[in-house]
C-alpha cells in the first residue's frame, strides 16, 4: 500500500508541475499588454517600461516562473495587477462562495443520481425505468450555463421570491445548485444503473436471494456495495470537474466565486489573478484524483496489487 500510495503522490506532483508550467508561459506569450491596460490609452512607452520593470515583467521568463513556483509552495500567489490586493487573500474570498456552491450541487446531484440509478436497475424495461433514463440524456446533453438561463428565465422571473444572483440566503442556492447539479447527477445515475444490473446477475446475488435476506439489505449491502468501484470513479471525477466547471453558472448568476474571478481577469490579462485561478482549481482536482485513487485501493485490493505490479 506504501509504494502505491508514493507513486500515486508522486504522479499527482508532476501533474501539477505540468500545469503550472504549461499556464504560466501560455499566458505569458499570449499577445497583449497587461501593463498597457492597466494605464490606458493616455500612457506614455516611458511610463509602460517603467511598470513593468517596477513589476519584474522585464526579467527572463524562467526567472518569473522560479520566483512565482516558489512562492506558490510558501502561499504567496502576488499581487493583482488591477485590484492591487494578494491574489490569495482574493482566492480566500472566492473559493468559499465555490466551495459552498460545489458541495450544496453536489450533494443534490449525489442524492438525486444514486437513488435514480437504483431505482432504474430494480425497475429495468418499464415505464420508470425509460422516463429517467430520458431524462438522463437530458441532464447531460443540456449545458450547465443554459439550464441556468433557462431557470433564470421560467423560475426567478417568475416567482419573485427566489433570486436569480448571488449566494446571500439559503433559497438562492435553489437554482445556482441545480442548474450546475444536473449534469453530474445524470452522470451518477446512469453510471449507478449500469453498475447495479452487471451485478444483479451475479451468482452471490442469487445465493443472498435464496436465504432468505431482506430486499433492502440485499440492495444495499450486496449489490450497491460490489457496484461501488465504478461509481467512485464517476463521482471522484465529477467532485474535479464540478469546481471547473463551475465557472459559466457563476458568471451567469453572479456569484464571486472562483470561476469568476477566473473569467473576470481572463480579459483583463491580470497574469497573477488568472494563474492563481488555474493552480486553486488544478490543486482540487489533482487532490480529488489522488483520493479517489486511494479509495479504489481500499474497495479494491487487486486494484492496488496491479498498480503495485506495473
């Protein structure tokens, strides 16, 4: 377990390297002038040069890259070119109207895709079974900022009292949550059904059947349990993805959270704010990964033993 567990830390570490250096010069050769913006039309080239020198733009890009990793690993993100404020003390802010904002989606898409998916296995070939899976393909087909919208437009306009921005009170969490919820709920229900019906016609499952047990304990305790394996990855995957992705349902229901920050200094070219961004959102996933990787070993041991092999 020990070696599983270097190898996969070391794997997650690299992927980070990758990411940050691949941001950092992609952002730094994309044409424009952060500087340029930053004064306006009315600078002058002297003034320009100046900025930039003042803010070390003018060294050897492998110079930025050293003293910005570095600072990464002791917390210090710089300082945003146009709010002139830490872009950790802004990520600070930032990640816990995301944070928030994840975990409420996600444990509606957790609760709403796990119970769809059993009930479609135990109900295969009828009428239920197709209206949720129909709605499955509706969920994952339909992008995030679109239900959005589309809530916005049918719900919030309509009953006054539920808000179409922000996160200020408990119910405007209401349609921020589902419109970003529903895909990854389609997602887990799907992936639960097809899970539970491989194990449903497993020879255990008719030997748990003829002794007798409970229809709820051989629900839950034979067959959801041996289905679990693939669940976890789509659930592992979605937690990564859920933060990523929810930069658009920010935007379109104005919640300050990371994605919008992201968004925001995109078109500004604040480099810091943006390459905090991407390291915050890459970091999650990357932990996320790890721990679902972790997790397969404990419900899996051959999982472990394979990696292990390789």
């Amino acid at each position: 377990m020990r070696r599983y567990l270097v190898k996969r830390v070391l794997l997650a570490l690299g992927i980070l390297f990758s990411i940050s250096l691949i941001t950092f010069f992609i952002l730094n050769i994309m044409p424009g002038d952060a500087v340029a913006l930053m004064l306006g039309d009315t600078a002058d080239p002297n003034t320009i040069e100046t900025v930039r020198h003042n803010l070390g733009m003018d060294r050897p890009m492998w110079e930025q890259y050293v003293d910005w990793i570095v600072g990464v690993f002791t917390g210090d993100l710089g300082t945003s070119y146009f709010q002139r404020k830490a872009v950790s003390d802004l990520l600070l802010t930032a990640f816990g109207y995301t944070a928030r904002l994840a975990a409420v989606s996600y444990v509606i898409a957790l609760a709403v895709g796990l119970v769809a998916g059993i009930v479609s296995a135990l109900n295969r070939g009828t009428i239920l079974d197709r209206g949720l899976m129909t709605l499955t393909v509706v969920g994952i087909s339909a992008p995030s900022f679109w239900v959005a919208i589309i809530l916005q437009i049918f719900i919030g306009l309509r009953f006054k009292a539920i808000p179409i921005s922000g996160l200020d009170t408990p119910i405007s969490y209401l349609l921020p949550c589902i419109s970003l919820g529903l895909r990854y709920a389609a997602s887990i229900a799907r992936i639960t059904r097809t899970s539970m019906l491989e194990v449903m016609g497993q020879d255990f499952i008719r030997t748990a059947r003829a002794k007798g047990l409970s229809p709820w304990r051989t629900v839950m305790v034979h067959m959801f349990r041996n289905a679990l394996v693939p669940i976890i990855t789509v659930i592992g995957a979605d937690i990564g993805t859920l933060f990523a992705g929810s930069m658009l349902t920010e935007s379109v229901f104005n919640i300050q959270g990371v994605g919008k920050l992201l968004v925001d200094n995109i078109t500004k070219r604040d480099i810091p704010v943006v390459q905090g961004c991407v390291i915050c959102v890459a970091i999650i996933c990357v932990v996320v990964y790890l721990a679902v990787d972790l997790l397969y070993a404990v419900v899996d041991p051959n999982i472990r033993l394979g990696g292990e092999e390789a």
